[in-house]
C-alpha cells in the first residue's frame, strides 16, 4: 500500500490508501506546513453504530516521504478555481478540486482500490509511518475528521463551553483534548498518552475525502523529521514516480506558518502550545467563551525531572519496604512494645480486633432507648450541613461566585434525645445531622456514658510515653455523614462501637497528591423558620490549609476531577479499610485520612476516639521538609506559593510530560 495525499488546512497531507501518492498544494501565508495524513481503515460507526478506526495496513514495500498541503478558512474556495503550473511529467498532477476528491473516494471504493478492514488499529502500520518519516516513536500523530460534530466520538467534549469547537473549527487550528474512556480511538494510537489532536480543516477536497469514505485520517508533518518543509510541488519532485496523483494549488509562501495548536484538556482553561497562524483569532474565540490561558508548563529540565523522580519514587519505596499493600489487622491487642515497635515507630496502621470486647457500649450503646435514657439531660453539640459533609470544601453560592471555600457546620447545643432523632430522622430534606464535636466532648458532653467504656486505651498510653489521652471523642453520624480528606497531629485510636467505618489512608510521604490549598474559611448558619442553610465567609477573613481532592466525584465531573488532580488520581491507589463494630484502628499522626460510614440497623453509626499527642521528633521535621518541597520549585513563577503546598503548574504526571514533548518534537517537524 502506497501514500495518497490529500490537503488540509494548508498543507501538505498524504493518505496512505493505495499504490501510488496524490499530493496537492494551495497558495495561503497562514497555511500549516506540509503533513502526511493516513486514514483509519474503519468507517465512523459499525453496525451497532458504535464509533471506530483502523489503520490500512501497508501491503507492499515502506514509502519514504510523501507530501500534501491544506487550507486556510479564508483561502479555501480558491481551490475550485486552482490550476496546475508544474510541468506534469508523469501524468499525476491534478487539481486540488473537489471534482478530483470524487475521483479519489471512488478509486478507493473501486476494486482498483486496496483496503483492509479492521476493528483495531495496525501496529505494523503505525510502524511504517514513523519510519517514513524517520520520526521518533514518542512523537504523537493528530487526526482529522471532516466535521465538528465528528469530535464527540474520539475524545471528551462535555465540559467545553457551548459553541467553541463550532467557532474555532473549521480552520487552521489544531486542539489538544482528551481522550477519555469512552474514545473510539485505539489503544495502540499514541501510545501512553490520554489526549489527542483534532483538526476539522477548512478545506472542501480533504473533508469531502473524509465524508466520502466515512472515516477519520491521522495526521504527521510530511517532510522528514529535522527536515526543511517543502513550499512547492517542485521541491519533491523526484518522488513523483512513487505517487499516483500530484494536486497543484500553486506555491506557499516561503513565510507560511503552522496551525495554531491550542490545548483544552482542562476544563475552564487554554494552553496555546504554538501561536501558528491564527493565535489572534484563536485567542479571541477563547477568552469570547471565558476560557483563562494556563501558565505555561515548563519543559522537563534536569533538575524538575529529578524532583519529580525522587518525589514520586518516594511513594513507591515507602510501600514497598514499610506499608506493603495493605492495612495489616491483629486478632488481639498487642502488647505496648509490640504496638511501639512494629507501628508507632515505623508510623504504620493497623486495625485490632478483640481490644475492647470487654466494653458494656458494644451491647449498651447499640440500643438507642439506653442512650436517649442516660443522656436525657445532657445538653450536646449537633452538627448541620445540607449535605453531611462538615469541615469540606464547598462552592460559596454568593460573590465572589464560583469560590470555593472551607466550610463549617452549623452548630446548636440541643438536649441529646431531640439530637439523636434529628440524626436518624431529619425533619426536612437537607438537613443532616451529625454529633461529632470533638475537643475532648466525650468527657464533656457525654460524661454519663464514662463508665461504659475505656478512658484511656492502657497498651496504646504505656507506648506513647505514660500520659493520658489529649482528647476522647464521641462520634454518632448516618449514612449521610462524611469527613472529608485531611491529616491530624495526633496518634489516634478509633475504635467502631455500632456499624461501620470505611477509611481512605494516604502516609505522609504522599502530601503532593492531595494539592494542600489555603481556603477561605465560610460558616453555615440555618434557619428552622425557612428550613434553608446560608453560607458566608468568615469576618475577619482567615484561611484554612485543607486537601483538595474529592476521591469519590460524582460520574458528571469525574471527568474534571480526574484532570484537576492526576497525581492523586494516576497515582498509587490509597489504602482502604474497613473498621467494623468491636475493632480499632490505629491511624498514625499525619496520615491523610477520609471517613465514610454505614450506619447499622438503627440507621445510625457509633464510634469513639482517642487523641494521644504525637512526638514532634525527627519524622515531624522529615514531613515539614518534605512538604515544604515544590516541585520545580527554583523556576516556579506565576503561582502564589504562600497558598499551594503544590503548584498545580507542577501537578503532572508522566503522561502530561511525554504529550508536551510530543507536541514539541511535532512543532519541529511541521
């Protein structure tokens, strides 16, 4: 299988289709360089109309170099009227006219025609076109559709603000998007990477190819990598003989620039990854649609490269040879050495069955007539929010919108009979209770129910020195109730009294994937004459360090999240344990923690904790350090460092760092 080409968006574009090459030029100063362009061998849907590609594999002997040249928005109506000025020695030149588009589509549909149907995409293929080119195997190949609408089905276009695709395409721009799970692209096409580039060109002979066959094309500059771009058909013509058609539209300007290539892959943001020929007008478009440009990623320098290497091998090391690949559980309590030794010290958790199976709670508390009874009088803390999720990060619905904040519940001291009924059974829809004080309130509020279990835990205060718990505290949520990522300076001691706990555990050393960020502090206040929750930030102003990563995004902005926070999301997976009624759970100091609950047949879940001061020893300067660690922090700019723990400039993973290399060694060879 021989090279045809065909244009796009101008320049130069073979279609690897057949024996022989078509190859066609138009004159355009914003024109894009040459590229050679090879058509998926499979149509847009099968026959359960589920999008899908395939490379036509070659069936002879690898071509070198073939050529093709596309079209501006402005230019390409020129090509009707276009001539051939290029003597045609071997009765190849054509051209470029949609009347010659036809000849080709029906040529491939002819028997003459040599295609090679199939669902996957053909490594041999890909092969070939890198090594026509001498191209490196990391540089990523674009594809090309011959409608807007045609996008939807290789990568993620939900989050795009309404009409931008329609305003920048058709025309001489490339947009970087991402693949997403759902793409009709095959694994095998760029390897490695989650995103792609899409051109629709403005070019009525190159869409009508594509309509014509009903397939999608990919995309490489035509010249030889490191190469000159040709200008002219004159410039390749001693490749003639290995084309079957040479489509003339006449010479480009020996000043003819590329397509301008814009990423989009995060939401609510551009990156222009090369000005090419329509920066302005692109840039006009984007900031029309509200989109904000990204700082610019910086390239993959020595130093940032080591970073990222130590840092991130860090991760790896300390679960190979500390952590393992799960939360280890004991069958009985261990003796203060052995707790000391094997998990204080390494700063490792665990979960101990049969440690407080001599509690009256286990069989007491489970019954909520006996608490309501022997708590008739105490008067306790109730926590509402909306939604259950206390101390997270919510949207502030009033200005400045779209700010996120830190927000706290709303707290009211209510005898603990009417807030238990409004924790298993709420009032009004959205409103959650939880009792979840804190601050030592075990001893404080709930000082009824001392006698029924432990006040210290005896193992746990004779290995961490001797000195009694900071801080006891009672814990009474439903399955509403959540807590969401963050780290204590405490040892801490959960044990589960009722139902279940379901804990997301990150060690210290992974502080970087849980994008620290100072927030605003905001307060909810509620109503009970309107049933409403306000939220309003406090006065004076303070901000709150807290973690920014949601690890459970509904399915509407999994998409979004996933790329807001790839270290997190790319990395290694948390740990996840479950911590049953009767066990404890041993949560080192400093460990990113999330808690989620199943409540148990009364609908609600019942847990108690003890704070034992940690040592600020040599660990804790080990974290300050560790956090205090930017990657790329000597060349960091434009990112306020006072307010990230990680600048979400450096929040890469190493797919975002081969696409822009990719991207970079494209640039070269357009």
């Amino acid at each position: 299988m021989k090279v045809a080409a065909t244009g796009c968006n101008g320049g130069y574009n073979a279609i690897k289709v057949r024996p022989g090459a078509m190859i066609f030029r138009h004159t355009n100063p914003r024109s894009r360089l040459p590229q050679l362009v090879f058509p998926f061998s499979e149509a847009f849907f099968n026959h359960n109309g589920v999008p899908k590609l395939g490379f036509v594999p070659f069936l002879t002997h690898k071509r070198h170099l073939g050529l093709g040249l596309g079209f501006s928005k402005k230019m390409s109506s020129s090509m009707e009227n276009c001539h051939v000025d290029v003597q045609n020695k071997l009765e190849v030149v054509r051209p470029a006219t949609e009347v010659y588009a036809q000849e080709a589509i029906e040529a491939l549909k002819a028997g003459k025609v040599i295609a090679v149907p199939t669902d996957t995409l053909s490594l041999e293929a890909v092969s070939s076109i890198y090594e026509m080119k001498g191209r490196k195997h990391t540089s990523p190949l674009a594809i090309c559709v011959g409608d807007v609408s045609h996008i939807q089905h290789f990568t993620v276009t939900e989050y795009l603000p309404h009409g931008l695709l329609d305003s920048l395409l058709p025309g001489p721009v490339t947009v970087i998007l991402r693949r997403g799970e759902s793409s009709a692209l095959e694994k095998s096409l760029n390897p490695g990477l989650d995103s792609v580039g899409i051109r629709v060109p403005d070019c009525n002979f190159i869409r009508a190819v594509a309509r014509g066959l009903g397939k999608a094309v990919a995309l490489t500059s035509a010249n030889l990598s490191g190469q000159p771009s040709s200008l002219c058909i004159k410039d390749f013509e001693n490749l003639w003989n290995r084309c079957a058609y040479v489509y003339d539209g006449g010479a480009l300007p020996s000043n003819g620039a590329g397509s301008t290539i814009v990423d989009l892959t995060r939401p609510g943001k551009y990156k222009i990854l090369r000005p090419g020929s329509a920066r302005e007008e692109t840039l006009a478009i984007l900031e029309k649609h509200s989109l904000v440009e990204e700082a610019p990623m910086l390239k993959k320098s020595g130093m940032m490269e080591k970073q990222v290497r130590l840092i991130e091998g860090l991760w790896g090391e300390v679960r190979e040879l500390s952590l393992g690949n799960r939360i280890q559980r004991l069958h009985s309590a261990p003796t203060p050495l052995q707790f000391l030794r094997d998990y204080v010290s390494p700063n490792k958790p665990c979960i101990i069955s049969n440690a407080i199976s001599h509690w009256p709670a286990l069989t007491l508390w489970p019954n909520l007539s006996y608490l309501s009874s022997s708590l008739s009088d105490s008067i306790v803390s109730l926590h509402l929010t909306p939604d259950g999720r206390a101390d997270s990060l919510v949207p502030l619905e009033t200005p400045p919108k779209e700010e996120t904040c830190f927000a706290s519940a709303h707290v009211e001291r209510v005898p603990f009979p009417c807030a238990l009924d409004l924790v298993l059974k709420p009032e009004r829809k959205n409103l959650v209770g939880y009792l979840q004080q804190q601050n030592d309130c075990f001893q404080e509020e709930y000082s009824e129910l001392a006698s029924d279990c432990d006040a210290h835990i005896p193992w746990a205060t004779e290995a961490l020195g001797g000195c009694l718990p900071e801080a006891v505290n009672l814990w009474i949520g439903n399955h509403s109730s959540e807590t969401s990522f963050h780290k204590d300076h405490y040892e801490n001691l959960y044990a589960v009294v009722s139902g279940e706990k379901q804990f997301l555990l990150l060690p210290p050393t992974d502080v970087h994937r849980m994008y620290i960020k100072e927030y605003p502090a905001a307060q909810y206040s509620y109503s009970s004459d309107t049933g409403e929750f306000r939220l309003e930030l406090e006065k004076p102003q303070r901000y709150v360090p807290w973690c920014s990563v949601n690890p459970y995004p509904p399915p509407e902005t999994k998409e979004i999240e996933m790329s807001k926070f790839p270290l997190y999301f790319n990395g290694p997976k948390p740990f996840h344990c479950t911590v049953k009624a009767g066990e404890i759970l041993y949560l080192p100091s400093m460990w990113f923690h999330h808690v989620r609950q199943s409540p148990d047949d009364n609908g609600c879940t019942i847990a108690i904790n003890y704070w034992y001061d940690m040592q600020f020893d040599i660990k804790y300067a080990y974290f300050n350090f560790l956090q205090s660690i930017h990657y790329g922090s000597t060349t960091l700019k434009n990112y306020d460092t006072a307010k990230f723990t990680l600048s979400d400039g450096f929040c890469i993973d190493a797919n975002e760092l081969e696409a822009e290399e990719a991207n970079q060694e494209e640039t070269k060879d357009e």
